[in-house]
C-alpha cells in the first residue's frame, strides 16, 4: 500500500466472495461465482458476522442495492430480495425481475449496479473467447428496477465484469477483458466510457482501439468503434471499478478510480492481481493507472485474486478476494490501537 493506508481482514468465510453492495444500514451484501450463495456481512455492536441469505442460485455474481431491495444477477436472470435488511435472519426467498439473459456459461457472470438514472444495468458478455455473436450478446443492458423496459445502451463488449459512473459528468465507465490467444502483450484490456446509449466499442473485430481483430476483422475499421479512453494491461482481467467519491483519503484520490485487476491466468509471466488507481484529465481520458494495492502475485503464483472494490461510508474501502473468500478494507490515516 502507499504510505498512510492500512489494510485489515473486514471478513473472511465466504467461499468464492466476488462482487460487492452496500446496504442503507452498512450490510455488505457479497455475491459468489462458484458456488451458489449469497452472503451479508452484517457489523453490529463494533463485531462482524457473515450470514448467508441466498443459497441454491445457479452462478449469483452479481449483487446491486437500492431503497431497502436487494438484486441479485445469476447466470440467466435477475431476482430480487425486498427489504433484505430487516430480515437478514430469516430472509425471504429471491423473487426473478427478469429472465430473459442468455444461459451461455462462458463470461455468463454477471456484474449489476444500478445508474444515477435509477436503471439497472447489466452486461451480456461474448459467448466464447472470440466469437460471431448474436444480437443477444457482446452487450450491456438497461432497465427498469422491475425489470421492465430493457435495451441495449452499450455494444462491442467482449465481457464487463465492471462498471460505474463518474460522479461530475453520471457517464458510464466500464472494464472490459481483451480476447485471448492473440498474444501474450496485446490486446490490453480496456477502460471504456459511455457518452451515449448505442455506442458501439468494437469488440469482436476490434480490441484496444487500434488492433483489428486478425480472424473476425477483415473490412472493418477502428475508426468505426468508440476507442478506450483507457488501457489496463494484457490479460489483466480488470474487472470491479469505483469512483472514489469519499473524503477520507488524500484529497489525490477524490473522483479517482480504483479497479481490481483478478490476474492473468494463461501468461507465462501472470499480470495483474492487483489494485490500480486510475486519475482522470479533466476531458474524461485516463491521465495515469497507478499501483495501489499489490502483494496478491509472489513468484508468478498468486495469493490472493481481487475482484470488486466498494466504499463504505466512512470512506475506506473494501476489496473483495475470491480466491481467499476474503474481503479486506483498506483505510488510510493512524490505525486505532486497542487499550492495553
């Protein structure tokens, strides 16, 4: 970590801990990939406890809150928990929003959040490393928090494990993960934003803006598709991103973006598996992509393999760890030592 900043265990337990959601009472709901749970961590009386409130879901990666409900995205669907806080002990069975999602299992994990336009946003990734898709996939969708109304506001994603919106401007950026098998350095994976519903970012006959794709790119164009305004490095799978709207860290940080990268998984020498914090220029580009928090890769094997990061209230921030089933927070000033 940068000089200043702390980290500790805020919970550990959770097999699989993946994407991360605040609730209006400071539960941190914790959703799983592998495994078919979903997990609150519940800080009550200055003690943490993780409880499960779902279980027997098919891939529940994704997890969104808002005014007292709980989202939660499997591999196909998208269902709902109403007023999930005032009944984390008996928490009544999820009820499905909106079915209509692919049942591809590659990049069929899903990452939610919801806008500052109050919809529900949800990618559909290629179904394969490099593929000819239908108009069903390489896409995010939009709709509303009772699943009606969706459309596509965003194309040419490969597959968006990521995304928020930027404070000052409420665009939309998301990650997305470069195709593999090209080569071990390129394409780089990509940091996108989101100027209007419809863009089109390229994938699969461009990646990284300027590499036509060399079996499905023949005709077309870079120059067709919205370029990243940022690149995040080759099969780093950058995948949880946030704004960081809080005050307490260096006012450096303020309106940054935090992105966990998970780590390469077939380069010969792994990249990523890391913490990065990416500032802006003031038109929206990516002005640097800095480490921040690193440790999780030692002798090119890994220790531990971020996925999302999140804010709490007081400003710190937690980082979830799926291969420890971990989740950690990172706080930045002088440590609280307990009385001796």
């Amino acid at each position: 970590m940068p000089a200043g900043f702390n980290v500790e265990v805020y919970a550990a337990g959770m097999a699989n801990a993946r994407s991360l959601a605040l609730g209006d009472k400071g539960t941190v709901f914790v959703g799983s990939r592998l495994v078919d749970k979903v997990y609150a961590i519940v800080n009550k009386d200055g003690k943490r406890s993780v409880k499960v409130i779902a279980s027997g879901l098919y891939r529940p990666n994704g997890v969104a809150f808002k005014d007292g409900t709980l989202y939660i995205a499997e591999l196909s669907k998208v269902s709902k928990i109403d007023k999930i806080e005032d009944n984390l002990d008996n928490p009544p069975k999820p009820t499905v929003i909106y079915d209509k999602l692919p049942k591809d299992e590659a990049h069929g994990w899903k990452f939610i959040a919801i806008g500052p336009d109050n919809k529900l946003y949800v990618p559909v990734g290629q179904p394969g490393n490099n593929v000819l898709h239908d108009a069903d996939h390489g896409q995010i969708r939009r709709m509303n928090l009772d699943g009606s109304g969706a459309e596509v506001y965003a194309l040419g994603v490969r597959n968006s494990v990521g995304f928020d919106w930027n404070p000052e401007t409420k665009q939309m950026y998301f990650t997305d993960n470069g195709r593999d098998w090209l080569s071990e350095t390129v394409p780089e994976d990509e940091l996108n934003r989101v100027t209007k519903a419809g863009e089109d970012f390229g994938a699969p006959y461009c990646y990284q803006g300027n590499i036509i794709d060399q079996e499905l790119g023949w005709g077309r164009n870079c120059k067709d598709y919205t370029a990243p305004v940022g690149l995040m490095g080759p099969h780093t799978a950058s995948l949880g991103m946030r704004f960081y709207t809080g005050s307490q860290f260096p006012k450096a940080y303020k309106n940054a973006i935090f992105v966990a990268r998970h780590g390469s998984w077939n380069k010969s020498q792994k990249q990523g598996g890391d913490i990065v914090v990416v500032r802006l220029n003031k038109d929206g580009t990516v002005k640097s992509v800095e480490p921040f928090m690193t440790g999780f890769l030692e002798d090119n094997k890994y220790v531990g393999r971020p996925v999302d990061v999140m804010l709490l209230k007081d400003g710190s921030l937690l980082v979830s760890d799926d291969w420890n089933g971990a989740v950690y927070r990172v706080s930045y000033g002088k440590p609280k030592v307990a009385n001796q």
